[in-house]
C-alpha cells in the first residue's frame, strides 16, 4: 500500500469515527457509493455551502440565487441534449467481470506516464540540490521529452475518439497501449459500449412513456428554464448570474473513491449570463475568481491546477477544470465551462417561448452566452477533509490526529469546558457557552480529563477550546487553547466573542479571497 493509499483509508475510517460520512442505511449492509452526512458532516458541509454562496450571491451585485425542483418537465432533457449525448463509453473485462470508464482507463493511463515524469522531476532534484532548476530540467531531460510526447499522442488519440464517437477505434486504443484490468491484470476486453448516464422514473400512478421522467443530471437547467422569470422579476441587466445549490443524480458506471464519484451527489452551480462574444473574457474572469476562492482556503496553490478539456461536452466552446491534489492524486474538483448560447437557445426552440434579452444600448434582442462555474460540493468536502487530515507527533512522545480544517469551515468553532465537574464550574462554563452559542457552533464536554477532550475536539477540528477555572470565578476571565499550535493564552470572558468570531466568520475567508485577487491584478 502507498503512503497515499493508507493516508486515504485513515480519512474514510476517520470520516466514520467522528460522525462526519456514513454508509448509507449500513443496517441493511450499506447501498453501493451512496453516503449520509452525519452530525459533524452536515456541518462542515454547510459551512461550504456558506462560504460559496457567499462569495457569489451575496458579495456580487449582480448574481442571485434559486432553488429550483429536481423533477422537471421531460423535453428539457431534449432540448439541453443529455438524452441524446449524456452518455459514457463503458468497456468489461471478462475475467474480473468489473466495468470501467473507457475514458478514465486511458486516462489513468497517462496518470501512470505523468507519474513517472514527476518522479524523474524528483530524483534530479537530489541529483543536482542547489543548482537544480526544475523549469530547465522539464524542458531538457530526454526521459520526460518522451514521456510528454508520448502523453500528448495518447491524449489527441483519445481527443479523436471521443469527438467521432468512434467506439472501435476506442477499443483499439486500449488494446495498443496494453491497459491491463486493475483487479484481474488481464487484457480480456469487450467492446466499448455507450451507457446513458441519466436515472429513469415515472410521475404518478401512471405507467409508460408519457409518464417518464428523469432525476437531475445537473442544477444548471432548473437555472436555465428559470432565466426569463429571474432575468423579469429581478429587473436583471446583462452581464447577471444566477447561482443554486442542489442534488443531481448520475447512473455512473463505476461510483468509486468515496465521496469522489456518487450516484446522487451535489452541486453549486452559477450561470452567468452574458453579452455574445464576451466570453472569452468572461471564462478567464471566472477561472481566476474561482481559483482564488480555492486558495483562501490556505492548504497551497500547489494543490490545485487548471486542466483544459480533452474533449468539449456537447453544449461547450471552451471548458477547463480545477484540479485538486487528492490523496489518489490530481483530479477535477470544479468545472468552468463557457456554454455559449446552446442551452437557452435549444430551451427556445423546444419551448416555442423566446428566451431572449433586450440589450437596450444596441436597441436589439439576443439569446445571451453564458459562462458557468459548477463545483461538486461532496467532492469539495473531501478535498478540505483530507487535506485536513494530520497524525502528528508531540513533543512528549504521544501522538494526536487533527483535522485542520480552515476554521471558519470547521462543525464546531468552540468547545467549553469547565476544568472540574464541581465548585460552580460547570454553571461558569455554561453561562460562557450560552454567550458563545449565539453566534457560532459550540460544544459543551465535563468528561475526562482535559487532555482527553483537547484530543476530541483535534479529531473534529475545533479550532478553539475555551476552559473555566477556579481563578474564572474571581476575574471573569478563561484559558483559550488553539487547535493547530496548542498555544494557550488568558483572556477575558467578555472579550471571547469578538476573539472567536474574527478568528472563525466566513468572512475572514471572502476578505481573504478578495486580498488574493487583488495582489493577482497587482502582479
Ligand atoms: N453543469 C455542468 C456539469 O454538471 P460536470 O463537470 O459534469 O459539469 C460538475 O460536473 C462538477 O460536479 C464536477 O466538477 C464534480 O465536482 C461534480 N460531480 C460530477 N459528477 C459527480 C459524481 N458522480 N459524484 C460527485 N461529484 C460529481
């Protein structure tokens, strides 16, 4: 097992430990890739959902929210092309008789190439210590030449595939590069076949075609049906967005990695609605804003990457993704899409009602472009979880695991206790955790020792523990320990409030983000 694979292990084992992700109905032995949030989970989940709508709702004059229903009239999957061309190509190996993403096998595949690059990257890095220049190295070593010759032919292979939909040549290409089957080793292929990646169901008691309709394969559509409500009632003017936030459901062919790839999982989309023609603009506007939002966050700009496309979905003319830096290595955290006009143009075709805008300065009417940032919010919370994720080694020889989530993310902010169960403590503490409960998620603990509840709260990623004493009593002050350097400090009960709450607010995240865009318009 690699370091990353045991790493990743510990965060699902942790995840369950400390009521954060649980297998869905696990009584009756769990569904296949469908998880339930628990206690501490809902919480940081929500603490995203916040700092998101934040930063794009409410710190954008222009951008609004909806909540639109997950069941929608059929012919909007028509008219948006998923029934037609929402489709994965899947492959079986025979002998382990598992399905795979042909996609993603060839995609892995090049993983492995890129894996060695990094890896040469690293031994001439020990080679040459001071004098290394790692941009010189990319550019000259005749071992990475290769391999990134060998990546860019495998990747407009694949490129070509995809766009012709060409399935043979697709089983080809895994046959020429050897894929072997990672359970059975095996290159007992079947042909590559096309699979519809939306879920079926029927409205009401009556059976049939008429009747049938989908869940949800994204939020973006409820946006889209919705644009000429929100566009009139709001008296929006060109360029506006509108932001959601929701489930969606895909019958993926392998749900795998955790939360990574669920059936039903969530989403935070916006769709910024645009002027035709601006969206080159507007695509790098986005890429850098979402970018940043990413790094507020502090876990390193290393961590994350842009990643252009391979092949363009079928409503797109131009489309990256976020990469992060999971423990089973660089994948897409968040897509940016520039759609065009293909949505509200198709809705406009299939719906016979004009989806249009009238841009008063030009006295003329035009289906807006629009440009879209959608982020998987289960994948966002694997992100900040397992990088949060740490064993560390004390100075008295013991070990803690601590999360160290970005305290305005974190379940709970502060943990009261009182140093004893006795001499009025716990009604001191108290009275400090009713002050302090007001305004952010606190717990209160009088079990065990206090070291044992420091580890607790580590495991959860409090980022502050607040104890009341003897001396509490007689100054009205309290010991304040922090998460991540167990530095204590004295402070007075009446100066908490403001401490944690600039310390934990999700505004201390958007100011930063707003600094980081600042600098970049800078530099
Ligand atoms: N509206 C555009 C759209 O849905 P996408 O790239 O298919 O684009 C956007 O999905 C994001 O949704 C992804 O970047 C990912 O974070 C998340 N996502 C997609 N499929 C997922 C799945 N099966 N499980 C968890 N998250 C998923």
């Amino acid at each position: 097992m690699t370091k990353q694979d045991d790493h990743f292990k510990k965060v699902i084992a942790h995840a369950k430990e400390f009521g954060f992700v649980f297998p869905s109905s696990e009584i009756y032995d769990g569904l296949s890739a469908t998880y339930d949030y628990g206690q501490n989970g809902v919480e940081l989940k929500n603490n995203i959902k916040d700092y998101w709508w934040m930063s794009m709702v409410q710190m954008h004059d222009n951008i609004v929210g909806l909540d639109a229903a997950i069941f929608m009239h059929p012919t909007t999957w028509k008219a948006s092309g998923h029934i037609d061309a929402f489709n994965d190509p899947l492959i079986d190996n025979r002998d382990s008789k598992k399905r795979y993403r042909a996609d993603v096998l060839v995609e892995d595949f090049i993983g492995k190439i890129q894996d060695k690059i990094e890896k040469e990257v690293i031994k001439g890095k020990k080679r040459f210590g001071e004098e290394f220049s790692e941009k010189e190295f990319r550019s000259t070593n005749p071992n990475i030449i290769r391999r990134k010759g060998q990546i860019e032919e495998i990747e407009s292979r694949l490129k070509l595939v995809l766009e012709t939909n060409d399935l043979a040549a697709f089983k080809d290409l895994i046959d020429e590069l050897g894929i072997v089957c990672p359970i059975s080793g095996s290159k007992n292929w079947t042909e590559v076949r096309q699979f519809n990646l939306m879920f079926g169901t029927e409205l009401g008691s009556v059976a049939g075609e008429a009747s049938k309709i989908y869940l949800r394969p994204e939020t973006a559509q409820g946006i889209f049906v919705n644009y000429l409500n929100v566009q009139k009632t709001g008296r929006m003017k060109l360029p506006f967005g509108i932001a959601q936030i929701g489930k969606a459901f895909r019958n993926e062919i392998v749900a795998r990695q955790f939360i990574f790839r669920m059936r039903e999982f969530e989403q935070m989309e916006m769709q910024f609605f645009i002027k035709p023609g601006t969206q080159k603009d507007w695509y790098e506007y986005w890429k850098k804003t979402r970018m940043k939002w990413h790094e507020s966050l502090g876990f390193g700009a290393d961590q994350y990457r842009f990643h252009d496309h391979i092949k363009l979905a079928h409503y797109a003319d131009a489309a990256c993704d976020i990469e992060f830096k999971f423990p089973f290595g660089f994948k897409e955290l968040e897509g940016i899409h520039s759609r065009t006009d293909f949505d509200l143009g198709n809705h406009e075709k299939f719906s016979g009602k004009k989806i249009q805008y009238f841009d008063a300065e030009q006295n003329q009417n035009y289906v807006p472009y629009v440009l879209e940032t959608s982020i998987g919010l289960d994948r966002m919370f694997l992100a900040v979880l397992s990088k949060s994720f740490c064993e560390e080694l004390l100075d008295d020889g013991t070990q803690r695991v601590v999360l160290k989530i970005p305290p305005a993310l974190a379940p709970v902010k502060v943990a009261v206790f009182p140093l004893l169960k006795k001499d009025g403590l716990p009604e001191k503490a108290k009275q400090v955790l009713n002050i302090l409960k007001l305004d952010v998620n606190c717990q209160y603990e009088e079990k065990d020792a206090i070291g044992k509840r420091y580890r607790r709260q580590d495991a959860i990623g409090t980022p502050y523990c607040v104890t009341v004493d003897h001396e509490s009593l007689n100054d009205n002050s309290v010991t304040i320990r922090e998460r991540d350097s167990m530095k204590q400090e004295r402070i007075a009960i009446d100066k908490l409030q403001k401490y944690i709450g600039d310390r934990v607010s999700t505004k201390s995240l958007v100011q930063n983000m707003d600094r980081l865009l600042e600098n970049a318009v800078l530099n």
